[in-house]
C-alpha cells in the first residue's frame, strides 16, 4: 500500500480516505472524496487495499 507521504499534494489524506471507509464523513465530503477516487488511481488502490484487509479481517478464511 502506498505511503502517506508518496500520495500527491493534490490527493486526499490517508486520515480523509480513513474517514471515508469509516463512513465518519458528511454527505459533502464524502462526495469530494469519491469524485477524487473517479480521476486518482493511487488513492483509488489505496482504498481498495484498504477495503480487501478489512474484508479478510471480518470474513478470514475457513481454518483446514
């Protein structure tokens, strides 16, 4: 995953896109953001990742 500091300064914050997954952000915010995650590819994976960890963490795979 990439690190805070290798996102653009023209990109949302790692703390911003936490918020976003969290669901903590206003119907305002929430739509900025989301129109940011249409045009950035980096920030677009990011959330992406983000989202594939926290599924396997409520959903981990069946033990053998």
């Amino acid at each position: 995953m990439n690190r805070p500091e290798e996102m653009p300064p023209e990109c949302s914050s790692a703390e911003l896109l936490a918020e976003y997954l969290e669901g903590c952000l206003t119907t305002e915010e929430r739509t900025l953001v989301e129109q940011h995650l249409v045009a950035c590819g980096k920030c677009r994976q990011i959330v992406s990742t983000a989202c594939r960890a926290t599924d396997s963490v409520i959903d981990p795979p069946d033990s053998v």
